[in-house]
C-alpha cells in the first residue's frame, strides 16, 4: 500500500481516526460526562465537597481548577471517568481514614463518607439516572421533530412451519396483548417477543370480533440491523403488511413527546435488565456483548449514516450504562446502594472489613466481565 493510501485509511474521512475512533470518543464522552454530571450535580446540592471531576483515567492531559476548589480535567484513557469527593481514597468512593483524619473541621463537613445515608445514596444514583435522563431528552426530541411511523398490530400472513402456525395465527388476527401487556402497533409485538426466544407467551387475539387466546414460543433467529450487525432475536413467524397494517405517521407535541420518550426508555430499560438475567440463566448468546471495540465499531457505521444515527447509538448506550451501573456489585453504585440499604435498616454502616472483603470481590468480578467483553470483542465472535 502507497503511503498516501495508508494515511488516508488512518485519517480520512472513512478511515480509522475519523470515521471510527473520534466518533467513539464523542460518544463514550457524551455519556460518561452525563452520568458523572449527576453525581457532581447531585453530590454539590447535597453540600458535598468535590476533589475532581475527570473523563477518562490515568494521567492528566489537560485541566483547570474552578473557585470550589474542584480539578476538572480530561486524562489519557478514555474509557470511562470519575468524579472523587472530599475523603474518597480513589474514585471508586472507598474512603480513605488518612485523608478523613486529617481534613479541617469545615472539610468534614463536605466529606462524602460523613454526610447522611439518604444524601450518599442520592449522589450515588444520581449518576444512573442522569443516563436514563439523556435518553429520554433524546428520544422527547426526536419524537418532537421527526414524529414516528406506526402500524396497525394485525396479521397478514403466517410463515408456514412458524411457531405462530403451530400455534393456530390466522391471517386477519389482531394482537390484543401479549403476556398481558396491552398492543397498540405492531411495533409492541416485536418489542414483547424479540428478547423472548424460547419462552412460552400467551397471545389474546381479536378474530372476526372475538378474543381468542393463542399460544407460541418464540423462535431465536439472526437479522442484520441498521448499522450492519448481526443479531439474534425472538421471532413467531407473522407478517404485517402495508394493506393490513396500514402504517401512517404519527407527529407529537411536546409533552407528548416527553410522554413516548419516557415510555420508550423504560422499554429499552426493561429489555436491557431482561437480556442480562437470561444471560447470566445462558439463555443468550454470548456474542450479544460486546465492549468498546464493538462500541467504536457502531459509532464508526452510526457516523456514517448521519448525525442521528449517533444520536441515537448515545441514548442506547447511555440506558446500557445507567443499568450496568445499577447492577448491585461494587464498585459499581449498585454494590454501594446495596450498602447504604444495610446502613439505613441496621442504623450503622457496615464494617470496614465486611466492606473491603465484598469491594474485591466485586472488583473481581466486574474485571472479569471487562476481559470477557474484551476478549467478545477481539477474538470470541
């Protein structure tokens, strides 16, 4: 390769610098400055004194010092940040009894570990929920700008050898709910079955102005999605066409954008938590997970097509960390709610080295699942 070809697939437009890895950045970026935000946010209100807010780990590249007293910086591994309160020992929030010991009277005050529980606990899941809030502003203006296309949730055709045609669908059948959640557009029936392959549902259908009850097990099957990736998703085997699903846009006012958007994220909520726990029962494929190399590899094909895409990519990942973050295992702020629900029904935190022995643990464990993605991302798929 000429020289000229080589920096061009670096630096060009479509190449590794620009058309993958700085929208990778912009994306991390985007949502680990949103999370920390709303532990900086929530933590100050709580009079909370903060050491560093820092996107990224390790050394400092460059950074200022604010009137608080607070290093804001952005350091050289970008894959993930921090932000360290007055008596941390490190940015995981682990206290530190040396620095405690020898803060003033008004620097005990703002430390993080000496505040109430209920404060500790809210500047904790503060950072998650900031997540879930980027998600839902996204969506609230997409939703506000573009409105969305919707069809009816009626059957056109039934793929011979289906689970819906072993299950008796019939063309003309109207979804009424599945597993008792209410149907409105066809798009609720692949929302409801695609993270379900191998569960047995229950279908209430409207036939010819009567309920029938239906059942079917949704079988696994790969689709490519928007952004070129192969997935693998639940499927029953029916057809909507435009004839029976008559789709048509829907536009929406503001609050009313506010409204889908709110459901929307607790959708993708809902099916993040669900995917994980029949992971960890191995009722997913484990090439569904991916790091941040697949995570650069979608911002890179997400760029492509087109500044929503990205958008968009930035809302999905940032529900994925919001939950991840929740899971109950420290460092994560779900293994330290976890402790603050002890503190709050005992009376008293629990002991330093009960505390020190499940950190490691947990730290173990959340290791282990950054190498298993790693290793997802180079060489398992």
């Amino acid at each position: 390769m000429e020289m000229g070809g080589m920096l061009d697939s670096i630096i060009g437009a479509n190449g590794l610098l620009i058309g993958t890895i700085v929208p990778f950045l912009f994306v991390l970026t985007v949502v680990v400055f949103v999370h920390e935000m709303g532990h900086y946010l929530i933590g100050r209100l709580c009079g909370i004194g903060v050491n560093a807010f820092s996107i990224g780990f390790g050394p400092e590249l460059i950074g200022f010092t604010d009137r608080h007293g607070t290093r804001w910086k952005l350091s050289a591994v970008p894959l993930g940040g921090y932000v360290k309160f007055v008596g941390d020992m490190s940015a995981t929030s682990q206290p530190d009894s040396d620095e405690m010991e020898a803060l003033s009277e008004s620097d005990r005050a703002r430390a993080f570990h000496l505040q109430s529980v209920w404060k500790r606990a809210a500047t904790v899941v503060a950072g998650p929920l900031f997540n879930f809030l980027l998600t839902i502003v996204v969506f609230a203006v997409m939703f506000a700008a573009y409105g969305r296309f919707v069809s009816e949730p009626v059957v056109s055709e039934i793929r011979a050898g289906s689970p819906a045609d072993a299950a008796g669908f019939l063309p003309g059948d109207r979804f009424v709910t599945v597993d008792g959640s209410k149907i409105e557009t066809f798009a609720d029936v692949q929302r409801l079955v695609s993270g379900r392959a191998g569960d047995e549902l229950t279908f209430v259908m409207l036939r010819q102005g009567e309920e029938v009850t239906l059942h079917a097990t949704p079988e696994s099957t790969e689709q490519t999605d928007a952004l070129g990736n192969t997935i693998k998703i639940g499927i029953i085997g029916v057809v909507s066409s435009p004839e029976a699903g008559q789709p048509r846009a829907v536009e929406y006012g503001p609050l009313e954008a506010v409204g889908e958007a709110v459901k929307e994220t607790g959708y993708i909520i809902a099916r993040t938590g669900q995917f994980l726990k029949r992971f960890v029962a191995g009722r997913e494929d484990r090439c569904q997970l991916g790091g941040p190399v697949r995570i650069a590899d979608m911002a890179g094909k997400a760029a492509s097509k087109g500044f929503e895409r990205l958008i968009q990519l930035v809302a999905l990942l940032s529900v994925g960390i919001g939950v991840l973050n929740l899971l109950p295992i420290p460092p994560l702020d779900g293994g330290h709610l976890v402790f603050y629900a002890v503190e709050a029904a005992t009376g008293h935190p629990v002991s330093e080295r009960v505390t020190e022995a499940v950190y490691r643990v947990g730290l173990l464990l959340v290791l282990v699942f950054m190498g298993f993605v790693f290793w997802n991302d180079i060489f398992g798929c």
